[in-house]
C-alpha cells in the first residue's frame, strides 16, 4: 500500500525556492503564501515572498513585505537596495533614494547603490548632490565608465564643461566602442567653443551608432556654430527622419531658420519649444490656444510671459496688433520687474501680476508665439518704434544721479547679462573690455543690476555714475534710458528696453548671437534705432569696440 508522505514546512520552502529559481513564479507563489500566514515574522520568507511580488509586478505588496523585514533585521543592504530598485520603477523617487542611501550606510562599499542614487538625482536635476554621490563611488572604482561618465555629465550641468570633458576622454581611453562617450564629449567641447573638435567627437559617435538621430542634431549645433548653415540643417533634418519625436531638433532647426531669415518655416517651427527646452513653462488650460486661426471679435484673450525679459519687450508690441481684432478684452499677465511700467502702457489692456488669478477668457497664447499667430515675415515686423512710451511713466521717485551740470554726451552702458542664460559665457563681456571707452571724455551712466565690488571700484576710477541700487524694476530703468542719449549694451533685456523705447542703442553681438538678430546684418528689422557692432572671432570684443569708438568720436 502507497505510503503519502506529508512535506514538513522546511521542505516546502526548499521546494518554492526551486520553483522561484527556475522561473515557476507562480508555484512558488502558492507555497510562500502558505508559509507566511504561519511565519509572519521570519524575514527569510518575507525576503522571498517580497521578491516573489516585485517580480510578478506587484510593487506594492513586494515593497510591503521587504520593508516588514528590514524593521525586524535591518542589516540587509541587499533587500534596501530591492526596495530603492522598486520605488524607482515606481517614481517615488524620493522612498528610491532614502532606500539607496540606508543600503549604503549599512554597506559603504554597496557599489551599485551609488550608481542607482547617483543616476536617479542626475535625471531629477540635482546636479550637485549626484556629482557628490558619484565621487564617492569613484573612489571605489577608479576605473568605473559609469561613474566617470556620471562625473562628466553632471559637471557639464553645473556649467563646468573643462572638467567634464576630462572626464569623458577617460571614458574613451577605457572604451573606444561607446558611442555616448564620444556624444558627450562633443557636448563639452561644444560648450568650450571648439566647434571642430566636438564635430569629429560626434563623428565618431555616429560611426559607432549611425541609427541615433539626437547624435545628427548635435552635431548640427556644431556646423551650425561654424556657420555651416547648410549642413546644420542636413543634420537636423536626419535626426527628425530618424527619430521624428525628438523635440529638440525641430527646435535647432527653427532657431536656424530664424536666423536666416526664413520667418515662415521658421516660426512655425518655434512652436516645437514646448516639448523641448521650454517644457518647464508649459501651461495648461481647458481654453483654447489661440495661433491666429479664430476670430478674437468679442472675445477675452489672455498673453502670458515666458522664457527672458528681453523676449517679452520683443513680443509686447504686438499687443498693438490683438486691439485692432477688436477682442472684449485683452490680459496680460507680466513679471514683477514689469509690473509697473506695462500698468501705465495702455489702459484698455488689463494687466495682471503673476502670482493673480487669471480672470475668465476665451482664448490664451503664450507671448512669444504672437509672432507665429500673426504669421510675421521679416517685411512684416510691426518695427514702428517707440511702442513704450515715456509721456506714460510717472514722475521720478528716485534721486535723480542722470541730471547733469555738464553738455558732455551721456552714454548708458551694460556689459553683461544674467548668468544664467545659456549663452551668457558668449554674449556677455568683463567690466575690463570697456575701459578705453571709459577713458573717453563723455558722461557714462552703468545700467547693470547686479555689480560686484571689484565692478563698482572700477566704475569709481572712471567716474561712471553707478545706478544698480536704484533699479528696482524697469520702470525706473526706462526712465534713466530715456534721459541718455545713446545705450551701449551686449545682448541684454537693457537692449530691447532701449529699442522699445526709441532710443539709439549700439548693439554689441558676439559671433555666436541669438537668432533674433540674425546673420551679418547691422541694423535690426525689429527694433530701428539699434545699430549692431558684431564680434569677427568668438570672444573677441575688441574690434567692435573700436568701432564704437570710432562711431562716437565722429
């Protein structure tokens, strides 16, 4: 007579971890729930069931059971790495990182949990907390790519591109077969302004990954830096037939059109920056985006800010052009800088402040795809200027320092932009290149906000009348322009200001400019009183200088 033999508890768990082991999820599974109702607290079986759950896609249970046994054992680096693993995938990033971090603190050698932490705060921007993470981790593989590369790509976020590119050339001298390295060595090469040299980094990424478009559409900033405009735009155009959905070479293609003139393609284009540099700013609302398509008859229309101060005095004149569509109302919401001067603008436009609720509308569209909506061509630039006006601003509240004892020509002058722009590294100068201009026998007036110490010592040298601590907002700046009689300024919201207010304006341009000012001109088809003095080789001021000089001499 057959004998049924009954398995004791050791054995079926022996049995669940075999299933486990050879994919047999879900005979595994019946055996650990069996066993766990009798064992809630062993945290071997919790362990295995925890996993089991991860495995099956049960996230939540997975991460229950793994968190049970850690309070009851919390030496277990591996199950703490499990949970950071499965609240990554489950975008709670912040139980990820607190998980990778107890791994490491139980495990200070626990190597693939810094790669994990270091990752997931470079995708989440933390730059400097990731490039710490990675440097710690470095010192425990030397010779990791990974973590080299890591290095590289959050110094390159923290504008530190020398640096990084160090760190990217390590990652080739390791590997020659990874195409990324080369990519991202082409990026801080870019950074630096050697355009040839990041050309053939993404030569050699391409080579090793032809099929990768967003290699194509880097490589197309480079020809385009160059000026290679037609190449540029080859390479744009292969990452778009390649990999249609990368937003960020229909943007550079825009930008290039833009540049060129080619306002049609080129603003339509331009509508592709809300899926790529400029997603932080989208705004979403159940009203419809107005491009130009509908009638604004009767209708309440709301304009709103985005990207720099400079784009928003660009795009205010077109305000101008929404009251002659005879809408209900017009709503413009601005910046607190801008508060005070666009309040006194135009009565029939209702100004808001950005922190305001929005009054009900019809229609909305953001400020800089007025120019898309209104299918501007370059002979079509509403450039009558001034469209801000001085007869509308309020008396001065400031001490007056503009007024003078003197007949000496006034010149107001602006040397740098904010730091924070992308380009600032090419467009801005030091306080140093103007000191020739200094010298000459005019009355100067500095237009800069934020002056450092080593700034206002020269300033005093010169005799250039500082104003930064009385510029609260631009309304006391278009009052102090409007006293000057002519503004030299790099590519700043000072420039616009000036153009916007009528007020002849040296332009000085570096040879890498936004597109707005586009190629070889010297005048601006949107701002007339501008006259732009262009740098010859990138991050040489001097000869545009000189010719500011010779211009005001004469």
């Amino acid at each position: 007579m057959a004998i049924n033999k009954v398995k004791d508890d050791d054995e079926i768990f022996q049995e669940s971890i075999r299933f486990h082991q050879s994919g047999k999820l879900n005979d595994a599974q019946k055996g650990f729930e069996y066993l766990i109702k009798k064992y809630p607290n062993s945290p071997d079986l919790l362990n295995s069931v925890g996993t089991l759950n991860l495995q099956l896609g049960k996230d939540k249970n997975g991460c229950e059971y793994l968190e049970k046994s850690l309070k009851i054992n919390s030496n277990q680096p591996m199950i703490s790495f499990n949970l950071g693993n499965s609240y990554l995938h489950q975008k709670n990033y912040s139980k990820a990182i607190n998980f990778f971090e107890i791994t490491i603190k139980k495990a200070p050698n626990y190597l693939d949990a810094y790669k994990k932490k270091g990752e997931l705060l470079t995708n989440l921007n933390h730059h400097k907390a990731a490039l710490d993470c990675f440097k710690k981790a470095i010192q425990l593989a030397p010779e990791d790519k990974v973590i080299l590369n890591g290095i590289g790509v959050n110094l390159l976020e923290l504008e530190d591109a020398n640096n990084a590119l160090i760190y990217f050339k390590k990652c080739i001298s390791i590997d020659e077969t990874i195409a990324i390295f080369y990519n991202n060595a082409g990026l801080a090469e870019y950074k630096i302004n050697a355009f040839k040299e990041s050309i053939e980094s993404f030569n050699e990424a391409i080579k090793l990954s032809p099929n990768t478009g967003y290699f194509y559409s880097n490589r197309g900033l480079s020809y385009q830096a160059l000026k290679k405009f037609e190449s540029a735009l080859q390479d744009f155009n292969k990452c778009i037939s390649s990999e249609p959905d990368y937003p960020d070479a229909y943007w550079n293609k825009s930008l290039i059109n833009l540049f060129q003139g080619n306002y049609s393609e080129g603003w339509e284009l331009y509508e592709h920056r809300w899926k790529s540099f400029a997603k932080k700013w989208v705004r979403s609302y159940s009203e419809r985006l107005w491009l130009g398509n509908e009638s604004l008859k009767n209708k309440i229309i709301f304009i709103y800010p985005e990207q720099g101060h400079g784009d928003f005095i660009q795009c205010y004149r077109y305000i101008a052009l929404l009251k002659k569509m005879q809408p209900k109302k017009i709503i413009l919401e601005v910046t607190k800088p801008f508060n005070e001067l666009i309040s006194f603008q135009d009565d029939e436009v209702e100004v808001i402040s950005s922190n305001t609720k929005v009054p009900k509308f019809d229609f909305y569209c953001p400020i800089m795809s007025l120019p898309y909506a209104f299918k501007t061509e370059l002979s079509s630039i509403p450039n009558k200027c001034p469209y801000l006006f001085s007869n509308k601003l309020k008396p001065e509240k400031q001490k007056d320092k503009s007024k003078s004892k003197t007949n000496k020509l006034k010149i107001g002058v602006c040397w740098s932009g904010n730091p924070l722009h992308k380009n600032d590294h090419n467009r801005s100068m030091s306080i140093n290149d103007m000191l020739e201009l200094f010298s000459l026998p005019f009355e100067y007036h500095s237009l800069q906000k934020e002056v450092s110490q080593e700034s206002l010592a020269i300033l005093k040298k010169f005799n250039v009348i500082d104003h930064h601590l009385s510029l609260e907002n631009f309304f006391i700046t278009a009052q102090l322009i409007n006293k000057i009689d002519i503004i030299i300024s790099v590519d700043t919201v000072i420039a616009h200001l000036a153009g916007a207010l009528g007020k002849k304006t040296f332009l000085l341009l570096p040879d890498k400019p936004s597109f707005l000012w586009m190629k070889d001109r010297k005048n601006s088809p949107w701002y007339p009183t501008i006259k732009i003095f262009r740098q010859e080789t990138l991050g040489d001021w001097k000869k545009p200088l000189k010719e500011i000089i010779k211009d005001l001499k004469s």
